[in-house]
C-alpha cells in the first residue's frame, strides 16, 4: 500500500508516526491528513529501505517546509561540488533537495546523490528524456511518449520520493499564452522542453496523455506526485493571467485523479507575484486542488532583486506561508544569474528557513512562538551562550558575536549602556536603596 492507501483504511504506518513525533502531532491527525489529500509523506519504498532517513510531512497544520534545489548544468558539472551542496543544505536546515542535474551523466549524479541523502529528494524526469534520451535520438523533437516513461520509471527506481510532472501545460494553455502576449512566456525549464515538443508536433502533452500510466509507476514505488506549474508567472506582470489559471485548473483535476489512484500529490505554484496578490494566489491554489499541499517557489514579489532574490523571496514566501503555502523552494542569490555555488546554497536555505519560521508563527503552528519566547528570555538574561545555540543559524550568530566582542557582558553594540541589565541594575540598586532606608528607620526608633 502506498501512504494514501494505507490512511484510507484506517491505518497509521510508522511514517505517519515519525512525522507526528517531529510535529508534536497525534498520529491520528497526520493520518487522517494523509486521507483527505492535505498532507503528504513523501517516501518512495526504494529509498525508505536504504538510506530515507529524516522523513517530513509536508501540509495543512505541519510545520512549513523548505525544500533545497541542487544539479549540474550545461557549463558546470561537478559532482563533488553537489554532494557537497546536498550536505550543505541539511545542515542549513532543508527539508528535502531535488536534484536538477541538466549536465552530465544525470543518472550518475542523481544515484551519486542518492547515496548520500537521508531527507526526502525530488527530481524532474522531463530534463533526462529530454536531455539524456534525445542524445541517443538525435533531437528532443524525436522523443515519443514512451521515452518520458521510462525516464519517469528510471528515477522512481532509482528511489526518487517526489517528482515533478509538468501534465497541466495544454495545447489550450499554449493558445492562451500566446493571445495573452505575456511578459515571460514560458520560465519554467521543463515546461519550456515540453512546450516545445508539443508545437513542433501539434500534439497534447504526453505527461497529459499518459497521466494514468504514470500514476501506475507512482504507486507501485509510493512516489508523491508534485504537479508542475509549467505556466507559472515569471514575471510580476504575469500574476493570475489566463495561461497560469488554465493550467491550475487542469492540475486540480490531476489532484483528483491522483487521489483516487491512491497517489499522494501536491502543486506546485508560483512564482512571480507581487505582495498584494500573494494571499489571494495561495487561496485560489487550495480552493482549485481541494487542499493539496501547496510547494511554491519563492514566491517573488519584484523582479529587480538580482543577487539578492533570495532575500525578496523570503520576503514573500513568508507572506505565503502565513496565507497557508505548506512548502517554500528556496532561491539563492544566483537566481537569474548563474549556477549557485556551495555558499550561495547555504544563504538560501537560511534565509528561506527564516522565512518559513516566520510563517509559522503567523500561523500558529504548535511549538513555532515557544523557540523565540525562549531566545527572549536567553537575551533579556544576557545568557549568550543560550542564545547562540537558539539562533536559527548559529555558525554566523556565534561568528558574528566573536568577531565583535564587547568588554562586557553585553554586546558590543551597547555595552555598559544595555537595556537588557541597565534598567534591571536599577530597579535592583532601588529595591537595596529603599531595604537601607527601612533598616535605618528602625533602628531609629528603636
């Protein structure tokens, strides 16, 4: 039985009780989460049998989640380099990774990844067929259906836990685009790769056509389903045009498909949008896919930040997690620019960790205020090194801190003049002035 099966009849499986023991839920609420579609355990059996060590629940009341995307690409392919991202990121704090190799042996890499990833690791089969198949081919326009099966079987082999399937991008959606004479066309990449296969052949989506073919490999291997947004906004000028709305549409029909396959599934979202359209963007999502766990990426609410999008991404990604996005795809400084190096990976992960932090204590989540509850009184207390193992990234805190030192007891901001102990130290020095004047009294009249 897949996840979904299993919490149709009843049954708690002990990844449904892994997940309530890191929530600090009951089992029974992540499994009758798991049942109504809002939660998903992304756990493919191939990789729950080796090395899945750190499972997440990702969905309505858990904490939000943050995934972390690593890969090669054309100009640089280094293997060493994205292992070392992958640990990297989980130390920083990802939930899961996807790998999104586009350079290279992609099978190699990912299975390299593999070995060495205990947090749940998504992938987008659509690059290898288009990449890898269409070398042996010749040309990605001579791809057929069969090969995007097999490459969408070859990674659930492999142990993916999640995929990305770009089955909501129509022949009709294409239409739209085009009448709309959008800013950005198409940015998302597989997407693009499918769009253009599509064109050139005048033909439906494969992923479309074959969906319950690909829902027959997603059982058999328990992989969650995370249905691409290939006609995402790119740009802040695109938010909630019709090609973004068709497409959400037909992805709220696959969610039902989907579930009634026994498949868990979540959507992806985008994208560009600006502030004032985020809430709205995360409601019209849930309403359309029924509850299905909402993975966005960022989202951006400007298109100027070029080497900081990471930065305006948490900004608005924990907008979305405050509205009830249930997974934030972190951005790195590189976005837009360039492949993210090691370090680039580390700032995403923290500043779209804080992000989804924050949302969570908009939200409600269980524990989410008693982490800064317990950081305020380590700072009211000048108790540093309380404080430094609280922080959310204790590396640069404790960095910071030592590079800075102050010749007091407080920070070198304030030092002497603090208002963590000076107005204290005065409400003691009053409390002891105010005992003298009482000892002295009676001693007076005595």
């Amino acid at each position: 039985m897949t996840q979904l099966e299993a919490a149709k009849r009843g049954i708690i499986t002990p990844e449904m009780e892994y997940v309530a023991e890191s929530e600090g839920l009951d089992p029974k609420y992540i499994m009758e989460g798991v049942r109504n579609g809002e939660i998903v355990i992304p756990a493919n059996r191939i990789h729950l049998s080796k090395n899945l060590r750190k499972l997440v629940g990702i969905g309505k009341g858990l904490k939000t989640k943050v995934n972390a995307n690593l890969g090669t690409s054309y100009d640089y392919v280094d293997v060493e380099e994205e292992k070392m991202k992958l640990r990297v990121a989980v130390e920083a704090g990802a939930d899961t990774v996807m790998d999104l190799s586009t350079g290279g042996d992609l099978r190699f890499i990912r299975r390299e990844l593999m070995e060495i990833c205990e947090v749940p690791l998504g992938s987008v089969p659509v690059y290898e067929a288009e990449f890898d198949a269409a070398k042996r081919k010749g040309s990605v326009f001579d791809l057929e259906e069969e090969d995007f099966l097999e490459a969408i079987e070859t990674h659930a082999k492999d142990g993916v836990d999640f995929m990305t399937i770009h089955a909501g991008i129509t022949l009709e959606g294409l239409r739209f685009m085009k009448n709309q004479r959008r800013t950005t066309w198409v940015v998302s990449r597989g997407g693009g790769l499918l769009a253009a296969w599509m064109m050139y052949h005048n033909r439906e989506n494969p992923l479309l056509t074959r969906f319950d073919d690909i829902l027959d490999i997603m059982r058999e291997y328990d992989v969650t389903v995370s249905l691409g947004d290939s006609l995402r906004p790119g740009s802040i000028a695109d938010s909630f045009d019709r090609p973004q709305i068709h497409e959400l549409l037909i992805l709220g029909e696959l969610v039902d498909r989907c579930r009634d396959a026994g498949v868990q599934v979540m959507v992806e979202g985008p994208g560009h949008v600006p502030l004032n359209e985020i809430q709205a963007q995360v409601i019209a999502q849930k309403k359309i896919t029924k509850g299905a766990p909402f993975y966005i990426l960022g989202m951006l609410p400007t298109d100027v930040a070029a080497g900081w999008d990471h930065i305006a991404g948490a900004i608005g990604g924990a907008l979305a997690g405050w509205a009830g996005a249930d997974m934030l795809c972190y951005i790195t400084p590189a976005e837009h620019l360039g492949l993210p190096t090691v370090e680039h990976v580390r700032e995403g992960v923290v500043a779209f960790k804080i992000a989804a932090h924050v949302a969570d204590i908009a939200k409600g989540v269980k524990g989410a205020a008693d982490w800064d509850l317990a950081m305020s009184r380590a700072r009211y207390a000048l108790d540093w090194e309380t404080q430094l193992k609280l922080a959310l990234d204790p590396i640069k805190a404790r960095q910071i801190f030592n590079e800075r030192a102050s010749k007091t007891v407080a920070c070198s901001m304030c030092g002497p003049f603090c208002p963590m102990n000076l107005v204290e130290k005065f409400v003691q020095d009053a409390k002891k002035a105010r005992e003298e004047v009482r000892r002295t009294l009676e001693s007076l009249t005595k």
